[in-house]
C-alpha cells in the first residue's frame, strides 16, 4: 500500500449557495497518481458546506436540491441565536455531511452512471478548501 498524502483544492464559489460538480477535480488526482485500486476520501474542512454525490445529468435536480434545502431551512428564522446570520448554512451542512468515500477500480472512481460529486456551498461567495485522500490499493508492477 502506497501511502499518498492529502490533496487540497482550492474552490472559489460565485453565489452564497451554489453545488460545484468537483467529479474531473477529483478523478484527475486519481490519474495523476496512476492509481488503478482503491478509494479516496474527499473531505470538506468547512462548517458552512457540504460535500454530496447526486446527479449530474439533468441541471434541473441541483435547482430543485437546493430549492427544497431553502424551503426546509430558511436563511432568516426569529429563533436563530448564532449572531453570523449564516445558520441556514451550518444547519444544511451537518444535514448533507463533510465527506463521501468513492471506490476506485481500473483507475476510474466507482460512480453511478448519472453521479457526480458536488461541492455544496451555502455561505459564500467565499475562497474554500477542498481535500481528497487517496487509498492506492493497487498492485505493484512486477
Ligand atoms: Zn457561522
């Protein structure tokens, strides 16, 4: 097992909510690295983002996502306390998560057909950071 150390990936955001498909992003650490089996970690080190996997086939599914986050956790709430005004965007972190794994196989990573990893931003426009660790699993040439 080849030990590979942490990538970290700068994301510039544009809008405060957006999903940011980072699927070559990652995939072009696998390649770079020749890694043909395995899994990676791509971990997100921000309490007010998300890190999921959905599709990314029809653009519509990214509006309704986070459309329907909005409606269920709206920005402005009377019995907010946290004085940042972004609890909104903490509260949709926790309930998308930091991390996903994703198996790696003949150097590809293991997706559905219409899957995508996707950087959720929900307070930005901001600089963020974006990690992944690489697991190579692979086989050494003989
Ligand atoms: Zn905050």
């Amino acid at each position: 097992m080849r030990n590979v150390p942490i990538a970290t990936e700068v994301i510039n955001t544009r809008t405060r909510i957006e999903m940011i498909d980072v699927t070559e992003l990652v995939q072009k650490h696998v390649r770079k690295l020749a890694v043909s089996e395995g899994f990676l970690i791509v971990y997100n080190p921000h309490t007010s983002a998300a890190i999921t996997i959905n599709e990314n086939a029809d653009p519509d599914v990214k509006s309704d996502l986070l459309t329907k986050l909005d409606k269920l956790v709206p920005q402005i709430e009377s019995y907010y306390q946290h004085d940042e005004g972004n609890s909104d965007a903490h509260v949709k972190s926790s309930l998308l998560g930091n991390s996903v794994t994703v198996l790696i196989e003949g150097g590809r990573l293991v997706l559905g057909r219409w899957q995508g990893i996707y950087f959720c931003e929900f307070d930005g426009p901001r600089e963020r950071r974006m990690m992944v660790k690489i697991v190579d699993l692979s086989q050494p040439q003989s």
